[in-house]
C-alpha cells in the first residue's frame, strides 16, 4: 500500500487577537490509497476546515499536508489549482449544481479550464453520468430531476477526470433515507474501484460504509479505535 495522504501538525486558527478560533490543532495522520475514510464529529468541530485544507482550498496555519508525494502549500497558487484539478474531487452536502445549465453541462464544469476538446468532454460527462446511473438525464436541467439524483449528479461531477482521492462533506446530509443508502452504495463502488474517499458525515450508518472512522472534537482528531 502506498500513502497517499500525510499530514503532519496540522493547524487552522481563524480570525486573530482576542477573537481566534482553533478550527483545527495539531493533526498528524496518514492515509493510504483505496482507504474509504469517515470523519464524525459535532457541528463547529473542524470537519469542513480539515477536508478544506486536504482538499488544497484553505491553507494551514501551520504544518505540512502531502498528497501524493506533493507538498500541496509548497506550491504557488496555479500550481496547486493544477494539483486540484489532476487529483481531486469534491462533493458537498448542497449539490451546488447550476440550476441553468444541463446535467451535462454540470459535470463537465470541472474540465472546463482544460485543453481537452469539447467532444472528449462530453464523452467524459457521459461516462461520469454512467457510474452513477444517470446517463439518460445527460440534458435535464437540475430542477427537472430529485434531490436524490442530484445529489448523485454531484457525484458525477466530481468524478468525471478520475481523480485518485474523492472528499465529500456531508454528502447525504440534505437526502432521505433511500437517497441516502443510494448515494452511499455509489461511494462505496467507486472505492471499490480504487478510489481513496474521505467523507464527513454525521450518521453512523454512513460511516459503516468507511474502512476507518476519524472523530473530531474542538479541532482535535482521534481514530476510532478498530471493532
Ligand atoms: P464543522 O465542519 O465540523 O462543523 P468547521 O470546520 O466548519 O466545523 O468549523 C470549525 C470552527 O471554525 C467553528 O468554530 C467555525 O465557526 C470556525 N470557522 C470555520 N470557518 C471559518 C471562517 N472562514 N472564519 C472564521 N471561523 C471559521
Ligand atoms: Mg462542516
């Protein structure tokens, strides 16, 4: 097994003087490749902040993060949105789909700063659409399709260049529970296709579906201690 994810003291204070706020102390944690991980922990704990720093949005205070041999706030700001865009794929809890554009058109998005011609792209989309099941609502607009598949789209997106490592922030956080065991049956197959995943979720039902849980508490992250 190779380490895909090593981060070393890793801190998140927001805001400054009086006013600051640990999101995030000290995290030192490795993850390999095809691990299916699950963080857990109360609203205000610093999941989001920790995916948002793995994910390369949101530099650290201090410590270093490697993904894939690379270190990502080693890199200048292009560099690190190339990074993004060759290894990662993100999920959120809202979908945020364009509500104007088609199903298509949404998850080509993610390929839309590339060079690759129009027509691979769309090939690319209907393939994404594929894994999740939604090839033949490529031209819908969002509204004309449910939250479920919405969701599910969202996926698609964040898939459609392959990436080797998926972050999701609460990804059935919005969905019943149909939607929900829909969605987490999709994780789990794209992991089982090689995929790292790294999901924030506060259902322990969902975390069952993760090789390993992290659980976070005032920025502080503990392993669950294997069953
Ligand atoms: P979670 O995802 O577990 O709910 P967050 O990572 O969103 O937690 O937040 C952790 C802490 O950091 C909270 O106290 C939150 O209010 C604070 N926080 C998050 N983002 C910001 C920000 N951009 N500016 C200031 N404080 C923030
Ligand atoms: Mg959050």
């Amino acid at each position: 097994m190779n380490t895909l994810i090593k981060a070393e003291g890793l801190s998140k204070e927001y805001g400054s003087g009086d006013a600051v706020v640990t999101a995030l102390s000290e995290a030192g944690f490795t993850i390999e490749e095809g691990e299916f991980v699950s963080i857990m922990g109360e609203s205000g704990s610093g999941k989001s902040t920790l995916l948002s720093i793995l994910g390369g949005l949101n530099s650290p205070t201090r410590g270093s993060l490697e993904v894939g041999g690379i270190d990502v706030y080693g890199l200048g700001s292009e560099q690190r949105a190339d990074f993004r865009r060759e290894f990662l794929g993100f999920v959120f809890q809202n979908f945020n789909l364009v509500e104007y554009l088609t199903i298509g058109e949404n998850v080509m998005l993610p390929l839309a700063t590339t060079r690759i011609a129009q027509r691979t792209q769309r090939e690319m989309a209907t393939r994404a659409l594929g894994r999740v099941g939604l090839e033949d609502k490529i031209d819908r607009l969002p509204n004309q399709i449910s939250g479920g598949e919405q969701e599910r789209v969202a996926v698609a997106r964040a898939v459609v260049n392959d990436p080797p490592l998926l972050l999701a922030d609460e990804p059935t956080g919005n969905l019943d529970s149909r939607n929900t065991g829909e969605v987490m049956k999709l994780l789990k197959e794209l992991n089982e296709q090689g995929m790292t995943v790294l999901m924030v979720t506060h259902s322990e039902a969902c975390a069952a579906y993760a090789n390993r849980t992290m659980n976070m508490a005032d920025g502080a992250l503990a392993w669950a201690s294997p069953e």
